[in-house]
C-alpha cells in the first residue's frame, strides 16, 4: 500500500498519460496507422513532450489529422516537419507536440 501511495502522489497533479492516448486515440482518422508513439515528462515544465511516427495513405488524412490534434486545447506547439507534406501519397511521418 505505501508504494501505492508513492506513486499517486507522484503522478498527483501531473499530466494524466492515459488521457493522452485515450485523446489521440479518438481523433485519429481511420486511415492513418501509427507505428511508434513516445511521450517523455519534463519535471521543469510539468507537460510531456509527445513523439507520433506513423502512415498516412495520402495528405487528406495527414490535414485532418493535424487540424484534429489543433481543436484539442491539452496538445500545444504541435509540429509536422515541411518533408511529411512533400508526398502526395504513401506518406511516412513524424510529428512533435507538447501534451499537458
């Protein structure tokens, strides 16, 4: 019970990890597979720093998805590096945010 205890007190007002991915997961358009996703907690700024590799059979569903995770206030300075918008189709890709 006390290492129970540790751990709530830890986890007590940080970001909720759970919730991340529940939110991701809700917002992804179906067409879209992720194929790697990293979350790292940073104590100095009390968010985590999200990592999604993924594919994406053509930029509709990439847009939609990038305006998915913008709609979402927790997900901030979320970014999609210039080359993921270069292929038409049979994109691989790699996006950065911050999650709170």
């Amino acid at each position: 019970n006390k290492n129970l205890q540790d751990l709530a007190s830890f986890y007590e007002g940080k970001p909720d990890f759970i919730k991340i991915i529940k939110e991701i997961s809700e917002i992804i358009p179906s067409g879209i597979v992720l194929t790697s996703f990293s979350l790292d907690f940073s104590k100095k700024t009390e968010n985590f720093s999200a990592s999604l590799q993924g594919f994406s059979p053509d930029r509709e569903f990439l847009f939609q998805f990038k305006k998915n995770l913008e709609s979402k206030a927790s997900f901030k300075d979320i970014n999609f590096p210039p080359s993921t918008w270069v292929k038409p189709k049979d994109i691989e890709f790699n996006i950065m945010f911050n999650a709170k």
